[in-house]
C-alpha cells in the first residue's frame, strides 16, 4: 500500500541553491571600495578640467560607471563636491595643522614643521597641488572661498602669531614680515610640487621628488644662500 499524499500545506520547502538577485540601480556587496572610487575619478577630473567644467558624465567615464551610480551616490555635482571636500580635501589637510600644534621651540622649529608638514601631506596627496593651482590660486577657482574661510585661516594666524612672539623674543630677523614669511613657505612648497613637471623636464631631472623639494626649502630657509666665504669675505 503506498503512501497517502502528503498536503502541500505541510510539505518541507525545498532549499534554492540560485544567488539572490540584487535591486536594480544599486551596487552590489562585492564593490566596496566603489565610493573611495567614484571620489578618486572626481578629484582627477577637477585636476584636470577644474570643477566648473568637469560634469557627471566625465566623472563617471573616468571611474568606469554610470552617471546613474553617481547619482545613486551623491545626489547632484555639488553634492559630489561637498563629499569630495568633506572626505578628500579636509583630511588631507588635517595632518599639517597637527604638524604646526606639535611644534616646540621657536621659529626655526616652526618653519621645519610646516615645511615637513606640507611635504608629506602632498606625498600622500599628489593631486593636491594641481587642484590649488587651478581652484584656489587662480581667479574664480571653486575652492578659493573654501581656503580663505576655512581652511588656510587657522594655519596662517597661528603660524603668523608664533612668528610674531619669536621676533618679540629676537629669534627672528625684525626686518620680516610674520604674515609674508607664510606666503614664503607656501611659495617653497606648494608652488614647486606644482609646477614639478615643468621643472622636472627643464632640468632633465626626474629623479627629484618632494622630498627634495622639503630638504632644499629648509636649507634655503634655515642657512640662507650663503654668500659670504668662511672667511668672511663677500
């Protein structure tokens, strides 16, 4: 005698050995570093085009998506700038403050500070630069408002105000201005790790990095040219 059927109400459900099928328009699990990506190709492109002119379609072009997925992520493009500000560019400048707060002594530790600071920020950050260039330093740049508001003012006023006190104390040359000799430390650093492609090329010197860059600003800076002999003479 067989079996009686069994109800399908009381039947074991039978397990799928199929994958489960992911929501369309948004990324799987299997792409976490999808962001850093999207963020990464925004920053090449504001390098490359400025921020004005570089548009979601480029951006998702350079970084191998949609502009579906950019807008997924970021909304709108000043939505992706403020990401790229908040999670790129701020942190990025983070560490050179800290460098200055932790500076002991007077100016010549300060100095040595800022320029290792710098240097070290634009190693990790090699697009930083380029992107000052053109956003910051040039007219109308997207980001000029970002520095002078944000960014640059805690660095300059408390670099100038040590400055100050260390030519009170007279560790510093009186003839200086507090508020030039930062202009003068960002024109060692910033403007030559800019321009290095010109320079590189000029001298046929592609072996220079930043770390040159750092170690000839401090020199410069803490020896001076040196014009006079051992002997004094000029």
């Amino acid at each position: 005698m067989t079996d009686p059927v069994r109800p399908a109400s009381r039947r074991k459900p039978v397990a799928s050995t199929a994958p489960p099928r992911r929501g369309r328009g948004r990324p799987g699990a299997d792409a976490p570093d999808l962001r850093p990506r999207l963020l990464d190709a925004a920053l090449a492109c504001y390098g490359s085009h400025g921020i004005a002119a570089a548009s979601l379609r480029d951006i998702a072009r350079h970084a191998g998506v949609t502009p579906a997925l950019l807008h997924y992520y970021f909304g709108d493009r000043a939505q992706l700038l403020d990401a790229v500000v908040a999670e790129r560019l701020l942190p990025a400048i983070a560490p050179l403050r800290e460098s200055i707060q932790r500076a002991d002594g007077g100016a010549a530790a300060l100095v040595a500070a800022f320029i290792d600071g710098i240097a070290e920020v634009i190693a990790r950050n090699p697009w930083l630069p380029a992107l000052w260039v053109r956003e910051v330093v040039s007219e109308g740049g997207g980001l000029r408002d970002l520095l002078t508001e944000r960014i640059a003012p805690p660095i300059a006023q408390l670099m100038a105000g040590r400055f100050a006190l260390a030519q009170a104390r007279g560790e510093l040359n009186p003839d200086l201005d507090p508020r030039l000799l930062m202009v003068s430390l960002i024109g060692l650093t910033m403007f030559p790790a800019a321009g290095a492609p010109i320079w590189r090329r000029l001298f046929d010197a592609q072996e220079l990095g930043m770390d040159d860059v750092r170690r000839h600003a401090r020199v410069l800076l803490e020896r001076g040219l040196e014009l006079e002999d051992r002997h004094g003479n000029a």
